[in-house]
C-alpha cells in the first residue's frame, strides 16, 4: 500500500523500527459449518469518507471468533472479537474488535468476489486453506501482503493533525488492496517470482483495482459516487481516490503544504502515458510517471477507470439511469478485468498483456462488443500498439481437446501442435497446472524455467544466478475448442528486463540474505526487502511480499 516511503519515514513522528514480520499466532482450530446469514459491523469505504453499517454475510465466513473457512483474523495485542448468542458481530467502531471483523469481512469478499467472477475457488499461494488477517500488526505506516507468512498485515499509527491512531485495518481501499495481492498471488504466482518492475508495478495496480470493484459493489457508495459527480465521472470521487484517511495523514504531516488538501494516497485519474518503467527514474511524485512500483501502477489503474467511464457513457447513452448505467459498466468491466487474469500468461504480466488478455476475455464473454472501447484506451495510453491490435483478432488455429485424461494427454496434444501454434520444436515443457471451471472451460499451463548466470555488472552477486520462468497456456471451451493460447518465452527482452530490476533492487540495498519462510523481510522504515540471496546454492530469489 505504501507509496512514499522517505516521505513517510523522514516527516513522522511516530518511529518504527522492527526488523523481524510479525508472524501468525498459534494454528486456527476447525469450526462447525453453519449455513445461515449472520450480521456484522463493517466500513464500506474509507473511514474518511464512509459511515459504519450492518451487512450479512455467511456465518461460515467468521464462525464464532473470526475463524472462516479461508481467512482467520488474530491479534497479539487485543482479545479478539466473539459473536452473539446469535452469531453476529455488532462492535462499535472505536473499539479494535470493530477492526478485525472490519479487516476479516472485507479481506473476505474481496476473496468471494473474485471467486464468483470467476467461477472457480481460488487457492491461496501457499498450501493452506485459510490466510491469517493481522489487524493491529504494529505501529507503522503501512500494511502489506506475505506469502511466506500467510498473511495480510495492517500498521497503524498517530496522525496528531487528525487528533486520532489511524487503523489501516478500517479502511476498505487498503485492506482489499493487500486483499487484492493476496488473491492475485493465488491466481498467478509466477508474477511475484518476477523481477520485471512493471509486473509488481501491475500487482499494485490490481490492488488499487480491487479496492474500486469491491467500493462499487456497494449500494451506498454507488449513490455516493453519483450525486458526488453529478453523473460525470471524469470528475474526482469516493471510487477515484484511494486510500483517503491514509493520504491525508500522510500529506498533513509531511512539510509540503501544497499537497494538504489532497485526500488521497493514489488517484485514478490520470493522463499517463506508457513508457517502459525502466527508462523513468524512481522517484516518487503526484504529478510524474515513475518506475516506482506504486507510481507506475497508477497508469494502468486509469486505464481501467477510463473504461469504466466509457462504459458508463455508453449505458448512459442506452438510456438508462445513472445508477443503473454504473452498475452495468462495474459488472461489464470486473467480468473482462477477472477473466483477463484468467488468460494472461501463467508468469507474466506486463500491461501489454495483461491488456491482450482482456481484449481476449471481452471476445469471449461479449463477443465483441466493447472491443473499441478497450482498444482505443489501450492505444490511446500507449499500452497496446497498432501491431499487438492487429495481433489479437488473429484467428486461432482449430485444436480440440481430446477426449481423454487430459492430466496424462497435455504434453502429447502440446506437442503436436507445436507448428500450428508456431511454437519453437525444441521447447522442454513440464505441466503446470490443469483445472476446469463452472463454465465448463479447461485451462492447461505449462511451464519451462531457465537459469541465467549473473555477470560483473551485479557486483558482489557476480557469481549468483536467477531462474526466470516462462510457459504456454491453452484454453478451451465448454465444447473442447481452443479459444485462447499465449507463449510467453524467456526471451532476450525478458532476461534484461529482469536483470534491470534486480539490478535496482541491489543498488537500492532492498536484497537481504534468505531466511527461510517466519519473515524477517520488513526493513524497516515500512521498507520491505524485495530479493534474497541464498549463499550456498548461489541464487537470487524474489520475496514474495508486497506492500
Ligand atoms: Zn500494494
């Protein structure tokens, strides 16, 4: 979630130096299954800019003390919050147990609102069912997602220009962000085994995505969104601006008066145009596109939110009223933006794929059409080129998928048709990952990975390598047919890029030696540390753990 680090460390107060992550609690016990609603306390949006309601949700969700199927909410410094009689969680905001039920419910749907567009359960990248929710993870500016800790962690901290501890745990926009992360890791994680800045760069821009899709899904904020713009939403709202309460501690306290009246930490309107990240410096500012991962992201989250309001025109134009406009574009959008995800390459995801992948998505879905829509925002932000348009309306090759083990099959049906999908012959592919979705459609990945010797160039890392991956994907429909293929290789292209990330990452002392999986990954100074080197087997690896 952090965007500012020096910023943030230079110009507070509050001092946060904790060197090891903090680490879950003792192993969650099994709960009954109870299926009926229950009712909780929770913030829509921002606690900035939104007011405590009630909500149902299913009472497998948080059991009798914030213990669900998929997520467990745990706290070292507050007794944790236990349901009524009745199995609801009514707590009043200034109490922390509001906190974690507000954390552990919107940790929870954004996790259910991608499953549902999706139509599949979504594991966690790691081997177990549930994720730990942190809370009250410790002072800090800042919250974070960790794959090697199991969980999403949310800081607080005293904002004395808002006479109040500023809990990261209430606010929607940050905990679907770091929720967002979490998910996107179960989907695809390749994308944080990655040292290509725009590929983290798009990590956040899903989070902040996230934290828009899940707001919209509010009856309340729609209202709010609509009477807020007036029906124009180019013009600024409780969607475009992310991360309000935090922002504005942030820019109070910080020595720049100019940007005290900016209620946010991010924003989604934007004019940016692309540019490979690592031609930009790494700076961090408002009114500049950076290669700074949190930056960097802001271009592809306007790209989304352009769509967004292209297609609310459209709907608008359809006649239909404001609410039911926006309403239709976020289920239109969230559909082609999930099951882009869905298509993009199994270990890649640059803007220009992830873009192809939706164009792809919208194809299957809508048949086309909001093709032009997303084309000509894709163009105009300089995301996809002329060639890549063409490119993907090519037709694809008729390959059905055999009506056998398709467990055992998948290398054979690979193999020959590897010239009719102009694949290389000597291509060493293993299997990846298989499954078949409520739809009915089946998506095989495949994977090769390659060793790439470090040279002078990284220093004291000279003798050290890094293992890239790359692979193929192919997906069929409900009737067998392929309808979507990617190859993602490890090309000379793909190699620099990463090499150019990791190069930063040493330069900027943000490269610490592993320590297995308990943490120990946070800096300090809210920094979290990006690779490890491992001594013995003489590799670099990316950690997986994202602000
Ligand atoms: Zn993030």
């Amino acid at each position: 979630m952090l965007k500012k680090v020096e910023d943030l460390t230079k110009k507070t107060s509050v001092s946060i130096i904790q060197t090891k992550a903090p680490s879950r609690l003792e192993n969650p016990k099994d709960e009954v299954t109870i299926s009926k609603d229950i009712k909780v306390n929770t913030l829509p949006q921002d606690p900035l800019v939104s007011e405590v309601k009630t909500v149902e949700i299913p009472q497998e969700e948080a059991g009798k003390n914030l213990i669900g199927k998929r997520v467990v909410t745990q706290d070292r410094n507050n007794p944790i919050a236990i349901a009524d009689p009745d199995g609801n969680y009514f707590y009043a905001l200034s109490t922390p147990q509001f906190d974690q039920v507000n954390a552990h419910n919107i940790a929870y749907r954004t996790l259910a609102m991608f499953e549902k567009l999706l139509g599949r359960k979504i594991p966690w990248a790691f081997a177990k069912e549930q994720i730990f929710v942190l809370p009250h993870a410790q002072e800090g500016k800042n919250a974070y997602y960790d794959r090697w800790g199991e969980n999403v962690s949310f800081f607080y901290f005293n904002s004395p220009e808002l006479k109040k501890i500023v809990q990261t745990s209430q606010s929607q926009d940050v905990v679907s962000h770091e929720g967002g992360h979490a998910a996107l890791d179960g989907l695809r994680p390749g994308y944080l085994y990655s040292f290509d800045k725009e590929i983290r760069a798009f990590h956040e821009a899903f989070g902040d995505i996230t934290a828009m899709m899940l707001a919209l899904q509010d009856e309340d904020n729609l209202d709010k969104v609509i009477s807020e713009t007036k029906g124009d939403l180019t013009k600024e709202s409780l969607i475009t601006r992310l991360g309000e309460e935090f922002g504005k501690a942030v820019h109070l306290a910080n020595q720049d008066p100019n940007d005290d009246n900016r209620i946010y930490l991010r924003s989604a309107l934007n004019n940016f145009k692309y540019a490979d990240p690592n031609t930009l410096p790494n700076s961090n500012d408002e009114n500049t596109l950076t290669g700074e991962a949190h930056n960097f992201s802001r271009l592809f989250t306007a790209a989304f939110y352009d769509i967004l309001t292209s297609l609310f025109k459209e709907f608008k134009n359809q006649n239909l009223d404001d609410k039911t406009a926006l309403t239709q574009a976020r289920d239109v959008l969230s559909k082609i933006f999930t099951y882009g995800i869905e298509l993009s390459p199994r270990n890649s995801g640059t803007y220009n794929e992830i873009a192809k992948a939706m164009l792809s998505a919208e194809k299957n879905i809508f048949g086309g059409k909001y093709k032009e829509i997303l084309k000509n925002i894709f163009k105009e932000r300089k995301i996809l080129s002329l060639k890549d348009l063409e490119e993907v309306d090519h037709p694809l090759p008729e390959i059905n998928l055999p009506k056998i083990n398709i467990s055992k099959g998948a290398i054979n049906l690979l193999k020959q048709n590897l010239k009719r999908l102009n694949l290389p012959e000597n291509i060493n592919l293993k299997v990846e990952e298989i499954f078949t979705n409520q739809k009915g459609e089946t998506f095989i990945h495949y994977k090769f990975a390659k060793d790439i010797p470090l040279d002078k160039s990284c220093g004291r890392y000279q003798e050290y390598s890094v293992n890239l991956s790359g692979g193929v994907s192919l997906a069929f429909n409900q009737k067998g047919k392929l309808f979507h293929f990617n190859f993602d290789p490890v090309s000379k292209e793909k190699i620099s890029r990463n090499i150019l990330g990791l190069k930063e990452i040493i330069r900027e002392n943000l490269i610490c030696r592993h320590q297995g999986k308990g943490g120990g990954y946070l800096k300090g100074n809210n920094q979290l540390y990006k690779a490890a080197y491992m001594e013995k087997e003489r590799k670099i690896i990316p950690v997986p753990v994202i602000d």
